[in-house]
C-alpha cells in the first residue's frame, strides 16, 4: 500500500510539472497543431512513444519551442553551425544536460597550474597545417553511449586506441564496460555518473585495458569487474596547461587528444563550426579530438551516428567553448 501511494505521489507530481509547463507557454494550440505532423515524422524516425497523452502534449510543446529555438539560432550567423532537430528534440534543455553532459568535476585538491614541460617546447618544430587521424586509420567507429554517462570512459579509449595504432600498426576496439567496472571509486570515476579521462589514464597505466571483445558494452554497470584480462602499452599521461589551444593542435598532430567541452550547444548541432557558446563555461562533456584543418578541430563525440555530421562535430580553434581549457593524452 506504501508502495502504491507513493507511486500515485510521483504521478501526480510529474503531472503538474507538465501542465505548469505548458501553462508557462505562449504557444497556442493553433501553432501546435501545425507542427504535429513533423512531430509524428520525429517520433516515427526516433521509435518514440510516450506513457500517455498528457506526456505526448508535454513533449510536443517542447518540440515545438526547441524548432523555434533552432530557427533563432540559424539566423544568427556569428553562431556559426547549423542547427536542426535531432533525436534530442523532445528533451528540455535542462533533461539533456541531466542525462547526457554529466562529466566528473575534477576536486579542487587536482586541479593544478599544469606548466609545458621545456622538453614539450620546440619553437622550430614543423607541424602539418591539418590532420585527420580516420584517414590514417587510427579512430574506432563511433559509439552510442545510451543512458550511461560514460563519455570520459569512450572519449579516452579513443586517444589508447589512436595511440595503440600508432606504436603497434594495428586498430585495436577497447572496451569502455571495463573502465565502467573495473575503474569505478577510483581516480575519480564513477561508472555511468562520470569521470575524467586523465582518470582512466592512470587506471590504465596502472592496471591495462581490455578488448571489447572480450568485455562488450551494456551501457549499465555492473556491481564488479568481470574480466581483468588486460593489455599494458602505455608509461604515462600528460594533461595540457588550461587554454594552451596551440599545445592541443601541436599534441594533436602526433596522437589523438582527449579534451572537455561545454556541449550546451550541441543539443541542436547538425553541422558547420561551432564558433559562439554561453558567457559562462562549463565543462560537462568529454570528446575526442582527431584531427584540425586551418580554422577548427574536428572532434568526435559518443552519441552515435544518428548525431551531428555521422557522430562528429568541428569547433572553431580559439577556446570555444572551453575545448583548450581541460585536454590530456597517454604516453608511450
């Protein structure tokens, strides 16, 4: 009985949140009935169905403001990328970041002045004017992380495998479940509620990585560390001085790079150069770096395919974003 009350509570709860919401919107139901067709074209693309019609009226007013959103934002053209509706357009701003931008926060007692070493320093070396590493066969598919916020686990794995090309000639897939079980509780990761890739370095230098073969991905995680058969490659790790964006494109033209990023933008991102982001940066996302041209990165990211330009997304190479502000790399 305890149960069922309570349950009746968090119904009636999520039922008033979603008719203050719709109470709170200048929208008339004229406008709306206009849109529902594109949003059944949306739902019908995405397999979305919702528990019940005041959960569908819910969501389309919020379709609804997110194309309003994205028509805004596509004529300001100092912004830079195109925006459109994507498989996170039922989702408030606030529920995508909930969901999907949960990255670790490093504790104060880590975050250090990090200086660049003289040995890193060489003012005379020639680096290429634009690299990309998936043309040199050094970057993995990418991935859907689903409902786990393990992005810090996918991203770092990325620069390994980049990396693991590189010494041995041979793209190995790595297994981001095992850095979910095996690393959680320790160098601040914490399964699917975040971590850092500078984290998972160290747990990797310390303990190896596993095959996705050998660990597949349930993007969940799992009470214990089910398989620690593991590979040993790299002798260390290296994060970048904060804002260093020339120290990234220098690192870069040698490895991939894994770099933090405020994605508040990206909910709506279809293509183009991300070039303008919030005054107030937060970095609540990991992604990985592949390669630059002259004007941006080129950044990989773990929503799959069914995202952005078929998974990646470019930012514009002065600090947008915060994408030079928190930026590491394995060894070798």
């Amino acid at each position: 009985m305890r149960f069922l009350i309570g349950a009746c509570i968090i119904l009636i709860l999520t039922s008033l949140i979603g008719l203050r919401y719709l109470n709170n919107q200048t929208t008339p139901f004229s406008l709306l009935n206009k849109i529902k067709p594109e949003f059944e074209n949306f739902k019908n693309k995405y397999n979305l169905q919702f528990q019940d019609s005041l959960e569908e009226q819910y969501r389309l007013f919020i379709f609804n403001e997110n194309v309003r959103q994205i028509e805004k934002d596509n004529m300001d053209s100092d912004q830079g990328f195109v925006s459109g509706t994507n498989k996170f357009s039922h989702l408030t701003s606030d529920e995508f970041k909930a969901k999907y931008l949960n990255r670790r926060q490093k504790p104060t007692s880590n975050i250090i002045d990090h200086q660049i070493l003289s040995s890193q320093k060489n003012t005379n070396e020639t680096i290429p004017e634009s690299i990309d590493w998936r043309e040199l066969g050094a970057v993995s598919p990418v991935r859907n992380q689903g409902d786990c916020g393990c992005c810090y686990a996918i991203t770092s794995l990325g620069a390994l495998e980049g990396l693991y090309k590189i010494k041995t000639g041979k793209l190995e897939i790595f297994s981001p479940q095992y850095i979910i079980d095996c690393s959680n509780g320790q160098y601040d990761n914490s399964g699917c509620d975040g971590g850092s890739s500078a984290g998972v370095f160290k747990y990797v230098l310390k303990n190896g990585i596993n095959l996705e073969s050998r660990y597949p991905y349930q993007a969940k995680q799992n009470k214990k560390c089910l398989n620690q058969e593991t590979i040993k490659f790299i002798n260390g790790l290296r994060e970048i001085a904060k804002g260093n964006c020339q120290e990234i494109e220098r690192v870069l033209s040698k490895q991939p790079v894994s770099i933090s990023i405020d994605a508040s933008k990206l909910q709506n991102y279809q293509s183009g150069i991300l070039k303008k982001c919030s005054k107030k940066i937060d970095l609540d996302h990991e992604v990985l770096a592949v390669g630059y041209t002259p004007d941006y990165f080129i950044l990989k990211n773990s929503w799959g395919t069914d995202w952005g330009i078929d998974g990646y997304f470019h930012v514009s190479k002065n600090n947008t974003c915060g994408t030079c502000d928190d930026a590491a790399y394995p060894t070798l």
